[in-house]
C-alpha cells in the first residue's frame, strides 16, 4: 500500500498492530465481540478447502487468494472481501513472512440485521440487476477502514464491549450499504428476491447436504421454477446445486477422516454416498489424492480440519 492515502495507511498499520497483539499465534481466534475473529498466518500456506459464511473481511497486512469454482479474488490490504451466501471455497495466504504476517479480520453479516437496518434507511431506487455472485472483492474506503479499526480497538478495553460494540457494528453494516458492495447485501436481505431464495436454497442444502438432493423438489421449496433455481443458483455460487452438495460432503468426510479418525467407507456412508467408488473418485478429483493418502498426508504436514 505504498500509494495509500496518509490516513488509510495510518489506520491500517494501527489495526495491523491491535490484530498481531490479540491474535498471538498463528490461526483463526475469536474475540469477545460477538461475530468477530482475526486470521494470522506467518507464511504464505497451502490452498485449503472450506466454507466462507456471511461475512466482510478486512487485511491488516499480507495478502489472500480465494477461489470459488473456477474464479480466483485476490484481497489485500487495500481491498476488502464480502461474502453474502455460506460458499464452498479454496483459499490460500499469498502474501506473509514472520517479520509481516498476514493479518485479517473478519465480521460475520446477519441478513437479518442488515434487513432491519435497511428498514431505517431510505429506500433505495429499484434496479433491474442480475443476480450477483455471493462473493466480491472491494477497494478499502476510508470510512469503513476507521469503523473496523474502532471495532478493533474495543480489544484493548474489554468493558466498553457490550455498550459500544453494537453502535460501531452498525456503522459497518451502513458503510457497507452504502458502498459499492450495497446492492449485494440488500438482495440477501430482501425476502422474495431472487438472491434469497438463492440463500434459502443454500441454507437447505447445507443443513441437508446428507440427504439425496431434487432440484425440482429444492425448487418448490424456495419457490423457484427448477430452471430458475438453476440458473439463479450458478449465478450466485459458480456452481450448480448438484456440484454445491458434492463439495460440502467432501469437505465434510474430509473432517470426518482427519479428526474422528474415520476410514473411507464410514465417511462416505455417513456424509450421503451410497457407493464407495464414486466417492473415491469424486475425492480424488477434488483433493488431488485418494482419500487416505490424502489424510494422511495432512496429518503429516499439520493440516486444518474442515466443517461445514
């Protein structure tokens, strides 16, 4: 950020400094403030599969690769990241040395609070927008940089927490209204839209990725046509329902094997596969290796679980 405007690059190393102290060591850590955690990592690691819930992401210091599908972001410290929709993702530390570890925090959104904050404001004029993805990479603005920063420094002084936290949190919610982002958030948040009933298709399958999955049944829940589903569905996550369920299951027997010691066929079985082959294939093709192999290959090398 060496053509950072003076107090963008200001606060930052301020909130780079609040995160390195909070975080300790290297990993994800929650905080007291509710919804709120800070990522550290001291090197660039490998790309590692999981779920990005609802949630606006600001970089400290160091940089990130996500990926969702086919398509790769790339957020830093001057670009925020929002998610509106839980998404199965790969992502990755690109940017970090122990000297400048990279350093990220992240407030998890709630629709509906973004909901009832839109309820005060003024209504926005209506645009005929697609659907958009549930995931976008924004430049940092200085507003919602300070607002973050001032939820930061709540850290340091634990008994303002349950007064201040929530107005600053507000603040967050408004800035990202406001900002290029806004439009995003408000479709989530908006009941009848074709972006919720996107959301409540992927909250039913996430909460039911075990279950065998119809479309045409998925579709009549969330009150969309299959067709539309479909296409909604792809615009939002890169992926069809079909190919969003096989990902949370993978991700799922992944976890089971790596930190419930389970073996394939068990993990297979419990996570929706009826046959073991398939499952061995499908794995294959996402981790790159069979699934024990690939297990224990984390094993040695101090892999992350996942859960979904």
């Amino acid at each position: 950020m060496t053509d950072a405007h003076p107090s963008l690059e200001t606060a930052r190393r301020e909130l780079a400094r609040i995160l390195a102290r909070s975080a300790g060591g290297d990993g994800l850590h929650r905080t007291p403030i509710p919804g709120l955690t800070i990522y550290r990592s001291s090197g660039p690691n490998q790309p590692a599969c999981g779920l990005y819930e609802p949630a606006v992401t600001v970089v400290a210091q160091g940089a990130k690769r996500v990926t969702l599908a086919d398509e790769a972001y790339v957020y830093d410290q001057a670009h925020y990241l929002v998610t509106s929709v839980d998404l199965p993702v790969v992502s990755q530390v690109i940017t970090a040395s122990p000297a400048e570890p990279c350093l990220c925090f992240t407030y998890a959104l709630d629709a509906h609070r973004i909901g009832d904050l839109m309820a005060e404001l003024q209504p926005a004029a209506a645009r005929a927008a697609p659907v958009q993805r549930g995931l976008a990479v924004s430049p940092l603005s200085a507003p919602l940089l300070d607002a973050m920063l001032r939820l930061a420094r709540l850290l340091q002084n634990p008994a303002d927490i349950p007064v201040l936290a929530p107005l600053i949190e507000r603040e967050v919610l408004y800035r990202l209204l406001s900002g290029e982002q806004g439009e995003r958030l408000r479709r989530i948040a908006v009941t009848g839209s074709q972006a919720h009933q996107v959301a409540r298709a992927i909250d039913w399958i996430r909460k039911n990725y075990a279950l065998p999955l119809k479309v045409e049944e998925l579709a009549q829940t969330v009150n969309m046509s299959a067709s539309s589903l479909h296409h909604h569905f792809k615009a939002v996550t890169a992926m069809s329902p079909l190919q969003y369920q096989k990902r949370l299951r993978l991700s799922e027997a992944r976890r089971l094997m790596l930190t419930e010691m389970r073996d394939a066929a068990s993990a297979a079985h419990q996570v929706g596969y009826e046959s073991p082959s398939q499952f061995n294939r499908e794995y294959s093709r996402q981790y790159g290796a069979p699934p024990m192999r690939d297990v224990s290959q984390l094993r040695q090398t101090g892999g992350a679980a996942e859960s979904v």
